[in-house]
C-alpha cells in the first residue's frame, strides 16, 4: 500500500490519492478565512506549454467548474456563461497586480 500524501495544501485525501503519478502545473489558493480582498496567489510550475494550450487548459477548467454548480441547483450553461462574463470583465479591469515569487524572495 502507498504511504498517505502529505497534507501541506489542504487537499482532501481521496482528491490527493487520484493525483498521484501527476505533476502539479498550476496552484490557486485563496484564503481559508474568506477575506475576498486577500490576494489570490498562483503558482505555475511551467513555462514550456504554449499559449495556446494554456487557453485549452484554461477553458476546460470553466467547464469543470461550471459542471460543479449543478449540486447548488445551476445549470452548468448558466454557470459557465457567468463565469465567462466575468472573465471578460477582469480581462478590461483587472482587480490586481501579480506580484513575481521573485518579488518575494527580496
């Protein structure tokens, strides 16, 4: 039997378990305490993907995303349409400034 996957990030262990044998290309955490003027931090380990791959990416996490309002009773056409409008509206006006982890180190 595999030894338990450390729990440093907070995930569950049966989402943890089902990663296993993958590498991790994007991390998104926001704040446990719900503070919504936190900043969200991301993380890519990856450079090599090319642009166009990173909207495939990017794209089929909406879907996902959209698929999962169905347990709050949303359609996932809603879903996606609403996250798709807000897209659009952070793309005009940023929220925030992304700050480098090489920023961090000095």
């Amino acid at each position: 039997m595999d030894e338990p996957i450390d729990d440093r990030l907070g995930i569950p262990q049966d989402m943890a378990e089902s990663l296993r044998g993958h590498v991790a290309i994007l991390i998104v955490a926001i704040r446990e305490d719900g503070d919504e003027d936190a900043p969200i931090m991301f993380a890519s380990t990856s450079n090599d993907k090319t642009p166009a791959w990173w909207g495939i990416l990017l794209h089929d996490l909406v879907q996902h995303l959209a698929n999962g309002y169905t347990r709050d009773g949303m359609s996932p056409v809603a879903a996606k349409a609403e996250i798709l409008k807000y897209f659009a509206v952070e793309a005009r006006s940023p929220t925030g400034s992304p700050i480098l982890l090489d920023d961090l180190d000095g």
